[in-house]
C-alpha cells in the first residue's frame, strides 16, 4: 500500500491511525467521563402533553434525531434520544466564541486585537471573507469581527482564525472541560474536520476554487462512505443534545462568562443570518430565536447533521434552551419541518400554560 493510500484509508477509518491519545483534552475522540453531563441543578420533568410531543414527532422523523429542551426558569429538561452523540458541524462554533469571550474575561485578548488573514489561512465551504482575502492578497481585521462573521454568517476560515487566535483546538477543548459542559466533543477546525469526513487529508490547495469538490469526487466511492458512516456512528465533533442545552442554559444565567461576554454572545446568536427555514420559520411575533446552526456534508442524498441550537425567548421573557440536532435519511427539508414542529409545539406549550 502506497503512504498517500494508506493516508486515505485512515481517514476513511478503513485502518486505526497509528497514533492515539487517552487523554480527552489532547484527543476529541477520547471516552467521555461517566460524570460528563453536567449536574449543577435538579433537573425536573417537564410537560406530559409537550413531552408526547416531541417524542411522537420524533420517533416520526425520517432519519435520526435527538431534541432536548430545557426551560432555564423552571429549570424543567424534556429529552428524545438526548445522551446519544450527533454531528454538531458548525453548531461547534458556539464553542470556539466561548472560548475567545473567556480568553477575553481572563485578560489575555481583547477583540479589539487586529489580525490579518492571509491565502494559508482559508477553508472550504461557506467563507465569505475568502473574496476581501483573494481581491488583496489578505485581509486585515478584528477578533471581534472574526467572532460575529463565525457566529451570524458561519464563516468557516473566520471561526478556525478565531480558534487559533485563542490557542487553536486544545484551548476549545480545555474550555469544554473545565467548564464541564459535559457530553460535548471538538475536532480539530473545519479544514481537519470536513476532510476527514470526505476521506481525505488536509491540502491547503483546497481552499480555493473546486479543488476540494474535485479531490473528494476523485476517491472511490467505498472510501467516501467508509469515511462517512464512520463519522456519522461516532461523530467528531459530536455532542448530545442534553448537554448543548444545559451549556445554553448556563451561558444564558451569565454562569459561563462575565455579564459583559454574555451579553455579546447572545446578542450575536440573535443576529444569525442562517437557518431561516429552520426553527426561526416558525416564530411567532414577539418571540425571538438566538442560535446557532450547523449543516454537513451531502453523500449520495444523505446529510451528516442538520441542526439548530439556541435561546427561544417568550414574549413575557421566559427562555427555553434547545437543541434539535439530525441525521435525516434523505434530504434536509425533513430535518428543517421537524424543526419547525418542534419549536412551535414548545411555543404552543407555553401559551396554554401561561395564557398567550
């Protein structure tokens, strides 16, 4: 077997990689501690007739989903298929800007802190900032701006110059792990992740133009499922949805930064530019949707993760923390229905027990 064959193949998962660290801060794929999820409060039982709901919509639902659902007052959890582990894409970068808001709390940067981006640090995929990189040969900006492109737009070579800005994927991860945020796994940014997932290996020459799409297309199709049904069954970047909603929850309680970085993020999250067909379609007036969305890769029809995660807020101020996260089967218009229904089922909820 030729060395760029046997490259592949790790990739693909077809052979183990000669390399593994037992330690879940230096490995994302490392087994999470059995105390993982995060305890600080009680959590109650939430609704009957709302929990019928999601569980009948949910066994409903063409592919795979988890949904959690937390009331941040109440303090009240309803969970389908919640502890399990999905691909959360770019529902990651929550993570990263959390990562770069403490960094920012703990003095060690300020989002004022200018950083240029140059042709070696572009992605693939959704980059919007990749056309002021290419037009001048680089771009200058702010971590600030880094942060509300990767938040809003989900700029991926804006979220990985984040990431590295602020110590690169052992700082998000150290993050995960000393805030205990529980069931929650990142990779090592976007380039490692999307590559891994196609069957390949990082080449910077992918950045630009369809020469990713190409080198992916070239591989035999064997290795690209391989590939594929690996990450969806034991995803890298994989979180359960139970523990994205209670890190919600406490971001929203000003629990995981200082009031001055919670209130940045959220009014971020509120700005989302993605997902309008999502749990954002079905709000109401005066409710309002801060999130964060998260989409992966299509293999012969099937998507490796449609998701939308965030803060529902009532017209009266109440806040629920939710996360509907999807493998669909077939198309993501499936994946954005159930999320609809979903979010409108805890909207009706709350109207009937709070009186509209």
């Amino acid at each position: 077997m030729t060395s760029f064959a046997y490259r592949l193949f790790i990739a693909a998962g077809l052979v183990a990689s000669p390399t593994a660290s037992a330690s879940q801060a230096s490995d994302p794929l490392a087994p999470l501690p059995s105390d993982a999820v995060q305890q600080t409060r009680a959590v109650k039982t939430g609704p009957l007739e709302l929990r019928e709901q999601i569980s009948s919509l949910s066994r409903a639902f063409p592919g795979i989903a988890g949904v959690s659902v937390m009331s941040i007052k109440d303090g009240w959890q309803i969970g389908y298929n919640d502890r399990k582990l999905f691909p959360q894409q770019s529902c990651s970068k929550l993570w990263v800007a959390i990562t770069a808001l403490d960094a920012v709390d703990r003095g060690r940067v300020s989002l004022n802190d200018r950083v240029t981006i140059g042709r070696d640090d572009l992605t693939l995929f959704h980059q919007p900032i990749r056309t002021k990189v290419l037009g001048n040969g680089s771009h200058t900006t702010t971590l600030g701006a880094l942060l509300q492109s990767a938040i809003t737009e989900s700029d991926n070579t804006a979220n990985d110059k984040l990431m590295r800005s602020v110590g690169g994927p052992l700082a998000v991860r150290d993050m995960i792990d000393s805030k205990r945020l529980g069931s929650i796994r990142f990779y090592e940014g976007e380039r490692a992740l999307q590559s891994r997932i196609a069957g390949l290996i990082w080449s910077q020459s992918y950045s630009v133009g369809d020469a990713f799409y190409k080198a992916r297309g070239a591989l035999p199709s064997a290795v690209r499922k391989a590939s594929f049904e690996r990450y969806i069954a034991d995803p890298y970047d994989g979180a359960a949805p139970q523990a994205v909603t209670q890190s919600l929850a406490r971001l929203k309680r000003g629990e995981l930064l200082s009031p001055a970085s919670t209130q940045r993020l959220l009014s971020t999250m509120a700005s989302t530019k993605t997902g309008a067909l999502r749990v954002r379609a079905a709000m109401k007036p005066g409710w309002k949707w801060s999130h964060k969305t998260g989409t992966g890769q299509n293999f012969q029809g099937r998507v490796g993760g449609i998701n939308d995660i965030g803060i529902l807020t009532a017209p009266d101020g109440t806040a629920y923390a939710m996360a509907i996260m999807t493998v669909p089967s077939k198309s993501d218009g499936a994946a954005q229905e159930f999320m609809q229904k979903i979010a409108r089922a805890v909207i009706a909820d709350h109207e009937a027990r709070r009186g509209g």
